[in-house]
C-alpha cells in the first residue's frame, strides 16, 4: 500500500465498522465493566444465588423499572422524542425481563411501579436527565459487579456497560 505524502499510517483512519459503531470511549467502558464483573468473587451458593445476590438483583430491576418510567415519562411528555428514546426504552424492558428472571431457589425482584420522575418542559433538557438517569445507573451497577457473585456480576456488568451507551447515544454520540 503506498501512501500519499503528508500521511503517515499511524494518522491513517479506517473506519472498519462503519456508521453507528461503538465509539473507542464505549468500548473501553464496556471493557472496564466486564472486567470488573470477572473479578468478582463466587459468592453464590447451591442454588445458584445468594442473599446478597438477592439483593442486588432486587436493587437492579427497581433501577430498571425506574428508567422505564423515567422513559414513559419524557415519552409523554415530548412525543416529538419518541423516535429517540424508542430504541433505548425497548432495551431497557428487556433489562427489566431479564432481571426478572430468578435463579432457582430465590425470590425474584419486586415488581412495584415507582413514581415517574419530574420530567423538564424543554425536550433538550428532558434528554439530558435521561442521559444523567443512565449515567447515574451505570455507576450503581459497576459498584454493585464488586459485590455480585460469579452468576450476576457478569449481567449487572453488560447492564451498566448498556446503560452507558444509551446515555450517550440519547446525548448524540452514537446509536444504539
């Protein structure tokens, strides 16, 4: 390959996966996360699930059914959005459903609807504080990979890395 002069092949761009791939930013957080939930230690017991574990799990889908409403919220609120929020939404009730599902032997996650929360009249700041919602989740969920045992770290790690994309995919920095 020979290269024009001026350009050097470290400063050479390819773009292999073309638009809407994960940025550089994305894919490290998701590394960090997924490392994060590797290291943890396997606290689980018999059944495949520990009280702790419980816990978390419990914690992980009020989060989610707090985004959902969070969602529903902005949705109603700025129908004009609802292209930009529909991916993401979507995703999250799969995050919900997911979570739902118990190991054998455990009492699954409560299923309560919490109160949505204020949501702004401008449809640019409605967004920011969806982002900020994801953002403030997916710290919770990385601090909770520490904790977690073998059989849910590595879920509540692919849900922060997630919710990290999402937030910025809502900010315009990618797509889902």
């Amino acid at each position: 390959m020979t290269l024009r002069p001026g350009l050097h092949s470290r400063t050479r761009r390819t773009h292999l996966a073309g638009p809407g791939a994960p940025t550089r930013r994305q894919v490290l957080a998701g590394t960090l996360v997924l490392a994060l939930a590797a290291c943890s230690d396997g606290n689980a017991t018999d059944n495949g699930s520990s009280p702790e574990d419980d816990a978390l799990r419990r914690r992980a889908a009020a989060d989610e059914q707090r985004l959902l409403a969070a969602y529903a919220a902005t949705a109603a609120r700025h129908p004009a959005l609802a292209g930009t929020l529909a991916v993401p939404w979507q995703q999250h009730r799969e995050h919900a459903a997911r979570l739902a599902e118990s190991p054998r032997g455990s009492s699954g996650p409560s299923t309560a609807a919490p109160t949505a929360p204020p949501v702004p009249a401008n449809a640019s700041a409605a967004v920011r504080a969806l982002a900020t919602l994801e953002r403030s989740v997916a710290t919770t969920r990385r601090n909770a990979c520490a904790a977690a045992g073998r059989g849910l770290a590595p879920l509540l790690g692919t849900l922060a890395a997630a919710e990290l994309v999402h937030a910025d995919v809502l900010l315009g920095g990618g797509e889902v």
